[in-house]
C-alpha cells in the first residue's frame, strides 16, 4: 500500500510534486519524471470545478479539475443539474480502489 493510498483510506487526498522542479506529478511517483529527484506530498483544498458532467440513471457523475489542474472522476451529488464550472467539494474513500464524490458548492 503507498502513502497515497494510505491517505485516501483516511479520507485525505495528498497531492504529489517535485520541490526541485515545483511542479505537480500525477499520477503519483515517488521519482519526478522532470528532474529525478524524490517527490513529496501536500494535502488538497479538496475544492475544483466541474469540467465535464452526464448522467446515468439518477447519479450524475463527471470529471472535475482539483489543485494544480489535476483531474479526477466522480460522483456528482447536487440536489439540481450541475453546471459546467460550478464549484464543488471532494471527498474520498478508499476500500479495493479510490472512489472520489464531489458536493455542488452553493454560490
């Protein structure tokens, strides 16, 4: 199990990059593919946007861009239809593989 693994069992999403390069690695490695140096970890606002959304049955799900321009796909919980880029906050688990939900944030 990784560190990053670890942390989303935690319900933390750690965000992976290279201090000498300051630059964001994903996915997480522990070797940055830039400079070759370690990598080292910072925790998430666990804030982003939604870039992209549909529909299957009644769950929206879509790919929403976090920290640094990560991007990641979910569950979108919202009580109306998303918009594309309204706000939202992600939450994690972690059980046989990462499940990631994002709340729609009310503006």
């Amino acid at each position: 199990m990784t560190f990053f693994e670890d942390q989303l069992k935690e319900g933390v999403f750690q965000i992976c990059y290279c201090k000498n390069c300051n630059d964001t690695i994903w996915p997480p490695k522990e070797i940055c593919h830039k400079c070759h140096n370690r990598t080292d970890w910072k925790k998430s606002t666990n804030l982003g946007k939604i870039m992209e959304f549909s529909k299957r049955e009644s769950t929206y799900f879509g790919l929403i861009e976090i920290d640094d321009g990560i991007r990641v796909l979910g569950d979108i919980l919202s009580s109306s239809i998303p918009e594309i880029g309204q706000s939202v906050r992600m939450s994690v688990s972690f059980n046989s593989k990462p499940h990631y939900s994002f709340l729609v944030e009310n503006n």
